[in-house]
C-alpha cells in the first residue's frame, strides 16, 4: 500500500470516527434507558467483534441486562455475531423458544415444513397486551385486507385501523450462503423483548413484529455443515454449497410466481394469516447495506402505486437514519430493477402489503476477512454519498449491526406511522377490489375445455397457493372481448358454462393479473441489466386460452366458487375394456404410464374419432388396467378418458415405461433442480446418478434407456468434462459426524472431478446402443461441441437481446411423437435466445456467405447475375442452345441446405439420413416472436430450429434451446419431455430407401461446398 493511500485511508478512518461521536449525543431519538442496565460482557464482546467504530451505532453498540431472559450467548456460548461458529436451524429455533418460555412478550409457532421436513418458525414479538389481543386484531386486519366485507365503507375502515396494530414480518437466510441474519435475528428479538429504550418500548406497545429467521431451513443446516467441516481443515479449500434447498439453490428466491417451494408457501400463508403489512427479506451480498426498497425501475407494472410511495418512504428514511449513525456505505437505489414478481418479499408487493429487502455485506460464513471492494461498489454517487470503505476488515459481527440497527431504525419509524401504514394497506385492498371499474380488467376468464382441463388445474392450483379466488361460470356467457390488436374492433365471445373466472374484483386480483397479464420490455428501456426474467406470462407458459376481459357485466353472471380443481377432470365415459386418453399436452400422461405399470400402453400414431370425440396422435390405448383404481388414478392425474368396447383401427406402438436416470454435475445443481422438482411432483421415478458415476459405470444401457442430463446453468463443455481443479485437496460432500446433513440427495468423496473422458465415451455408447439423452440449453451445446449430435451446431446469436423472454413457435415435425398433442406451436421461455441450426453434413461451422451482407444466404435466387427475365428466372446466354439448370432449393432457416450430387458425391461428411437431425419446433417469424418480455434484433434467431432431436447409433440427443422445465412456471411445455420420454424407441427415422446407396463419386467434393452449406 502506497503512504499516500494509507494516509488517506487514516483520515477518512479519522473523520468517521468524529463524526460518530457527536450524533450518538445529539440524537436522542435511540437513547438507551438510563437506569436499565446492561451485561457487561456481553457488550464487551460486540466491541471486540466490531471491527470498526463506525460499523455500529448507539441501537446495537450495548445489550440490555435482563434477570429473567436469557441472551443469545445462552445458546450460542458467545454472542451473536461472534467469528468463527454459525448455529444450526435447530439451535436457533431452541433460542427463540427460550425466549418464549421467559419473556411474556415473545411467542413462537411452527409455521410449515421444508422438502426434507425440517420445521419452520415464526415468532411473534409485542407487549403481551397486543400479543394477547391478536386473534382480535387479526379479525379488524382481516376486514381491511379484504373491503368487501364492510362494503368498501371508509368510515367504517377509519375505524378499525384506529383500532389496530399493524404486523412487520421479518424473515431470514433464504440464501443459505448469506449466513448472518439468524444471529442477528435472536439478537434482534432479544432486544425488542427486553429493551426499555423509549424507541423499542413504543414500537412495542404499537406493532407486532412477526420474525422467521431461518428461511431456507434445509440450506441453512447444509451451509453450517459446510462451514464446520471448513474450520475443522485450515488451509484447505471447501466445497461450494451445491444444494441449498432440496431442489434449488438461489432460485428459491424466483419461486413467489409458480410457488412450488415449501419456504415460498410456508411464508406467505404465515404472511396472509396474520396480515401483515410488510415482508422484509434480509439477504447479503454487496457492501455495506443495500436497502433496495427503492431499488431501480422498472417497478413491477401491476403493483399499486401506493407502494411505489412507501418503498421511496421507507427506504430514503431508513439510509437518513443510518446516516445519522455515522455508519458508512448504506444507500437504497441501486442496480436491482423491481420488475419481475418472483423474489419471495414480493409476495407482499402483490398482496398489498409492502415488499422490501437488505443487501447486507457478508463473507459466507463466519469468517473475519479482509474484503477488498472493486470501484463500482466503493466509488461515491449521487445516491450514495458515503460509499463503502475501499478495503475492510469485515466481520460477521459488523454484517448483525448493520442488520440490527437498520431494521430497529425502520421498525421505529413504522411503529410512528402504522395509522398511516395502515391506512394504505386498506386503500390498497380497496384499489385491489375496484379494480374491475377503476384499470381493469374485469376478470380473467379460461374458457371450459376439456383439452386443457389438465394444465387448467395446474395453474388454479397456483391460483389457489397465491390465494386467489376462482369461480366457475354456471350458464354460458357472452362478453365484449378486446380485438386481436390495437385498432381491431372488439368482439363478442361465448364462454360455455363451466368456464373459470378469475374476478378483478378481489383482494388479490393483483397477483393473478401481474401472472396472466402479458409483459413487454422496451427494447429502449434505460435499464440496460434486467435483474431476472423480463416476461412470464402464466396464460403463454402453461399453454393455455386465457382471456382478458375488460367488460364488467361478465361479473354480474351467474357463478359458483370453485375451492377443490381437482374435481373438474378424472371424467371416465362410455363401456368397454379399452380405456382411450387423449394426448393434449397434458403433464400427466407419462405418469399415469408409470402408475399402470401392469397394463398394456399403446400409443396411436395418428389421430382418430370415436363417438364423436377426437383423439390426437399419441393418445394412449390402455387395457388390463385395475378396473377398480382406475378413476381415483385419472382424478389424481387430471385426466378424462374413455371407455371402448373396441380398440380403433389406428397404427400404434406398445410403451413400457423407461428406466430414467438424471444426470448431474458436482459443479451446479440448480437448473436441474427444477427438473427434478418437476418430475418429482408429477410422479416420473428417477435415478439420481452424478457424472462421476457415468464416468464409472461401462455399462449404462443395461441400466437406464433415459439419461436426462438437464442444464447445469452457466456452465462449458470445459468444466462438464473436467470437473473443478485438482490443484488442491478433495472436497468431499457426504454424511460425517462432522456434516450430518450432507450426502442425503448424492454424495461423493471429492466433488471435483468432472465426466473425464470416459464418461464421455459411457454416455456415447448408451446412446448408440439406443438410449435417449435429453439435453437442454448448456448441457445442449455439450452434446453438440462433443459430437452426440452430428449436423447440429448452434445458431450465431447475432446481437439480439433476449432476457427470460417468452417466445412463439411452429412445429415443423408435427408428426413427431415429440410433438404429439400440441397444436401448430407452443409459447416457450428462453433465456438469452439459443438456437440451434442444423446440416446433413459434418463440418465446420461459418464460412464465406456471412460475409456478404447484401445477399440472403439462404436464397440461392438472391444471387444471381444481371440478365433477362425476373429474379427467379434464368438468365438465357444468347446464340446457343438453352440448356436449363438444376433448380435451386430456397431453404429456410431451420432447414439443413438441401444437397444436391455434386455436393454429396464421394463426400464421407455427408450424414446418412437416417441418422440427419429433426428440427420439432423452430421460433416464428421475427415478427410474431415476441409474446412476452424483452426482444430486440431477433432477426439472428428467428424461425431458427429450438428443439432438434440427433440421431446418433441406435440412439437419440434430444437437444432443447428452450429451458422446458424452469421454476414450475413453463407447464405447456413440459409434455415435449415427457412425450419424448414416453416414446424414446419410437424417435428414430426408419432408414429411407434412397439413402441405403449414395452416389459413388469421381472427385473429392470442394472446401467450398461444405463452407457454403455451413455457413447459415
Ligand atoms: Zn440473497
């Protein structure tokens, strides 16, 4: 370090610590109780563990004495913060429920159960007075979270919020890596119980604070294992932490949307139940605090605009009073764009509470480190005048002083303001009911289907988990309906009865709206980095008719509210021993194929009609089924079926049900975990194998005929292949004595290495003995860069911009039975634009026709020479005989270049075709690609092939650029999974006549005939 650096790092320390002093006695808004006294040792030791004077403020720099109520040192055996120990989940729930056993202003419950059935808490923090009364407050906060039940009547609303506490719900840890917020929180519970400061006393006395301070509670006990097994080998490199929840990792904070998680469900039920008014999600990541209420635009386009005021409220008012501590690096607009609904605060952002969150500065565990920041996080802005400290000594300690003092700032600004808090809440319910007459629309109506009643029930079950409301239209119903476009006049349309009705005229008509409702992000817009999805339409990614109606009179029809979905399928009709399924894209054909495992599935490969009902190829012919099981199986399944005396005269196959295994990196596990969460709920059982176990398994085929090998996220062909470094030592991840919680889900001794090459050359030879290897997005371009998919390459992106858009498609394969049950095309959600293009050669990719900008290169006429007649004409030289040339074949974007003798004479690259790739989906037009999100320049992709299956040996690759099955949100598309799953024998071409023989051939074909049919 430079002096002059160090000099400046001394008078910047100097200036802080003065400017420390003085507010401590000026402001006395925080001043602690004078007479109460404090425990000495305890308070001794927050000072050690500060590593910075001005990393605390007067809120936290001192803990309360109590006779009664022990401190978090009772549990922990030192204080919370302290280096070097993170307590278990259970540890921290055994504190919390001491707190409860000694404190009469302390109560816990049990709030729910993660995958792996670990318990969840909430305690409830108040005067024993407020906690006393709560069942009656909760029916007055009931009234004001749901207005219609005193006729949208303000007086009457005045009334009750005069009369209630208003409930702060603080939670903790989603992010199991983000280890600070347990401590703090026992820390924070304790203070608030026992305190006798003015300020605690009255927030107190005026509101209930709700705290869960584990969130992810399967993560939380995996991380401390993690961070033991570390302090147990000094010097040694530890593992990341590859499973955080059971299923997935960071994305537990994505899942507010679809709410699959046990976590997501736990706390908004909890959240509901007590209608709070605000959810506070604390996680850690950049320095020092980053409270992002106010965050950055686009703000989400269906919240209440109320909420906008009150996160500008509460979060400049939260950095002002950190200001006034002195503490530096705490700013509240920041790099996070508060535009996609799925973070788990924004349960209460849609729920017309208040969402919020902390980014405070942790080190992943309990570690004192020395932090060095880059510019961009310690640089001064204008929102951040007192930026982050350049290099620090960080504690876990600083990280629960920052946490504590921000959150008893704020609660003591709420606990100031809850009338006016409260009066929001209640507009904003209000708002939230008057909806239909006020922006509308007026409902959302899902017109009765029996193709869709499947995917019908898996969206009313997210319905159901958001609390929304759902009626079913009990007579037919004719309403105005919005055009096709702007400027289209509106039209009618019948609804039958028995279609769905999601009323606008609910209390949380929010969340359903911001769900079905489409998304456009501007291409111009000034957020240059959306933080996550740009577009999520539930109506477009569970493939369903969903209609937007603006017109009010559809709520004066005659409707019933409908509580059990399930009862709209499980319909059986007719007589006879041959059960018909129809395939309709429905998520739950494949397993009902694993619950009949003793019956005879055949599958038709064309559609037929039978008394008057149609069944599209792939339908499912059943007989020697359990007579007497059956329609409790198609209920739970949400399927129909019909009964035949007679199976159709139709060309089928015969399925037996797959032995599936899923493959998985030591190097992430989250994408797939939604693959797994998927197949898990739809009842598909799988192997569980990591790459390790391919790298040593010869023989896979005679285990497994599905390997399902879905993206590891982010991740190259590289890594796949080679694992993490052997530099230093093995890491392993399995049960101990020391990591009791490890090892459950797959477990290794070394995490690092990769599939090697003998993996590799295991997985090819499953494939051309005739397995089926589905791949997606990275591990999609591993199959292609090592050669499992012969004549597939991805497409260049070009410079098209695509965040989490959802997408248009066509089917080109419609006869694939990848395809069976779909209509022309299915919306799809992709992530940055993959693509793929395809070739009946080998080869290499690029080549000279990119280079001429002027012609297309996929139109052979685009090219040709100054003459007589049109473009498409030829050119006639004059004085000869006319001798007419080959045709040329325009070939379109996801087709492979025709080839015509000259190009496949003698040529060993040309692919045999039967083994040539089937496109079974592309992207539309450039025109209609967009559905929902951001798109710009996505001419480079569009009508590119997205889902391709390779023929490889005996086997297939199928490779999607599309993610299928992603965050519980993209139903619609889960069937082409299990579609091609069902039908892994039935993907391979029968061998063409033609092509047994290839033209025998005099010369070597040129450079230039593979460049030119490459280079699309
Ligand atoms: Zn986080």
């Amino acid at each position: 370090m430079s002096p002059s650096r160090l000099a400046l790092i001394l008078v910047s320390f100097i200036l802080l610590s003065a400017a420390v002093a003085p507010s401590q006695e000026l402001n006395s808004t925080f001043a602690r109780d004078p007479v109460q006294p404090i425990d000495q040792q305890y308070t001794d030791q927050i000072h050690k563990y500060t590593t910075d004077p001005s990393f605390i403020s007067p809120l936290v720099d001192y803990l309360p004495a109590s006779k009664t109520v022990p401190t978090p040192a009772k549990m922990l055996g030192d204080i919370a913060g302290a280096p070097d120990m993170l307590p278990y989940a259970e540890d921290v729930y055994k504190y919390f429920r001491l707190l409860a056993a000694n404190s009469p202003r302390v109560k816990v419950f049990t709030i729910g159960h993660s995958e792996e059935g670990r318990e969840m808490i909430a305690a409830a923090v108040a005067d024993p007075k407020l906690l006393a009364g709560a069942k009656e407050n909760d029916a007055r906060l009931a009234q004001l979270a749901d207005p219609r039940t005193i006729n949208l009547d303000d007086a009457k609303a005045r009334q009750l919020v005069d009369q209630s506490w208003p409930i702060y719900y603080i939670t903790g840890t989603i992010h199991s890596p983000e280890t600070g917020a347990p401590t703090a929180l026992m820390e924070l519970a304790y203070r608030l119980a026992v305190d006798d400061a003015p300020y605690v006393k009255y927030i107190r006395s005026h509101m209930i604070v709700l705290i869960t301070p584990v969130v992810e509670v399967d993560g939380r006990d995996r991380m401390v294992d993690i961070y033991n097994w570390h302090k147990a080998h000094p010097g040694q490199t530890w593992p990341r932490l590859l499973y955080w929840g059971h299923y997935v990792a960071h994305d537990n904070n994505r899942d507010a949307m679809a709410m699959t998680l046990g976590l997501t469900r736990n706390v908004l039920d909890t959240y509901l139940a007590w209608h709070a008014q605000v959810l506070h999600d604390l996680h850690e990541s950049v320095p020092f605090l980053y409270d992002n209420t106010v965050g950055d635009g686009p703000y989400n386009a269906w919240a209440d605009p109320t909420l906008a005021d009150e996160w500008a409220e509460l979060g400049w008012n939260n950095v002002a009073q950190m200001q006034s501590f002195g503490m530096p690096g705490v700013f509240t607009h920041g790099d996070f764009d508060t535009w996609s609904p799925g973070y788990l605060m924004f349960l209460a952002g849609l729920h017309n509470g208040i969402s919020r969150l902390y980014e405070t500065f942790g080190n992943g565990g309990a570690d004192t480190e020395k932090r060095i920041l880059r510019p961009e996080d310690y640089s001064r802005t204008w929102y951040r005048q007192n930026p982050p400290l350049p290099v620090v000594k960080w504690s876990q300690r600083d990280n629960n002083n920052y946490e504590e003092s921000a959150l008893l700032s704020t609660l003591y600004y709420f606990s100031h303001n809850t009338h006016h808090f409260l009066e929001n809440y209640y507009l904003k319910s209000k708002r939230a009911v008057e909806k239909p007459s006020l922006e509308g629309p007026a409902a959302y109506v899902i017109p009765q289907d029996p193709a869709e009643t499947n995917r019908q029930i898996e969206l009313l079950k997210v319905m159901k988990r958001q609390h929304v409301e759902v009626e079913e239209l009990s007579d037919a119903v004719t309403s105005t309906v919005p055009g096709e476009k702007r400027g289209d006049k509106p039209r009618q349309e019948t609804f039958p009865a028995g279609s769905l009705v999601i009323r606008m005229d609910q209390p949380y008509s929010r969340v359903a709206d911001a769900l079905l409702d489409r998304q456009f992000w501007a291409a111009g817009d000034p957020q240059k980095h959306p933080y996550d999805d740009t577009g999520w339409s539930f109506s477009h990614l569970f493939n369903l008719k969903v209609v937007r109606v603006l017109d009010p009179s559809i709520l004066k029809s005659k409707m019933a509210r409908l509580d059990d979905p399930a009862k709209l399928a499980g319909n059986v009709a007719g007589a006879g021993a041959v059960l018909a399924v129809a395939n309709t894209g429905q998520v739950s054909l494949l397993p009902l194929a694993y619950k009949l495992k003793g019956a005879a599935i055949q599958v038709a490969e064309k559609s037929f009609d039978v008394d008057g009902k149609h069944f599209a190829a792939g339908s499912l012919l059943i007989t020697g089924f359990p007579e007497n099981q059956i329609e409790g199986i198609l209920r739970d399944l949400a399927l129909d079926a019909l009964r035949l005396a007679a199976a159709p005269s139709v060309p089928v196959h015969l399925v037996t049900v797959p032995r599936i295994a899923f493959m998985h990196t030591w190097l992430g596990t989250q994408t797939e975990g939604w693959w797994r969460y998927a197949f898990d709920t739809a009842g598909v059982p799988f192997d569980y194998i990591s790459t390790q176990a391919v790298a040593s398994e010869q023989d896979l085929h005679s285990k497994y005929d599905v390997i399902v090998f879905a993206p590891v996220g982010r991740s190259s062909t590289q890594e796949i292949l080679n694992g993490i470094p052997m530099w230093n030592n093995p890491m392993p991840w399995q049960k101990s004595e020391l990591t009791p919680n490890l090892g459950a889900i797959d477990s290794t001794s070394d995490i690092r290495p990769g599939l090697g090459f003998e993996g590799l050359a295991h997985l090819k030879q499953f494939i051309e003995q005739g397995g089926l290897l589905i791949t997606c997005e990275d591990t999609a371009q591993f199959a292609i860069e090592t050669s499992l998919a012969p004549g597939v390459s991805l497409a260049p992106h070009g410079d098209v911009r695509i965040v989490g858009s959802v997408l248009n498609t066509v089917f080109v394969d419609t006869d694939n039975p990848i395809a069976f049950g779909y209509g022309k095309g299915v919306p799809v959600i992709s992530a940055s634009g993959t693509a793929f293009n395809v070739s009946h050669t080998l080869g290499r990719t690029g080549g000279r026709v990119l280079m001429d900008p002027l012609t297309d290169p996929l139109d052979p006429y685009a090219k040709r020479e100054t003459g007589r007649g049109s473009v498409d004409d030829s050119d006639v030289p004059q004085g000869r005989k006319t001798v007419e040339p080959e045709p040329l074949v325009k070939q379109q974007p996801w087709e492979a270049a025709h080839l015509d003798e000259e190009q496949t004479r003698n040529n060993p690259l040309v692919i045999p075709v039967q083994s040539r790739p089937d496109v079974i989906l592309r992207f539309s037009d450039a025109k209609t690609l967009l559905l929902d999100g951001l798109l710009d320049k996505g001419s480079s992709i569009a009508e590119h092939a997205v889902v391709v299956n390779a023929h490889l040996g005996q086997g297939n690759v199928l490779l999607f650029g599309n993610n299928p099955v992603y965050r519980g949100e993209t139903i619609g598309t889960y069937a082409l999974v299990f579609n091609a799953i069902l039908n892994y024998q039935h993907l391979t071409h029968e061998p063409a006549s033609t092509d047994k023989q290839l033209p025998v051939t005099r010369e070597i074909p040129g450079q230039e005939s593979i460049e030119h049919e490459a280079g699309r």
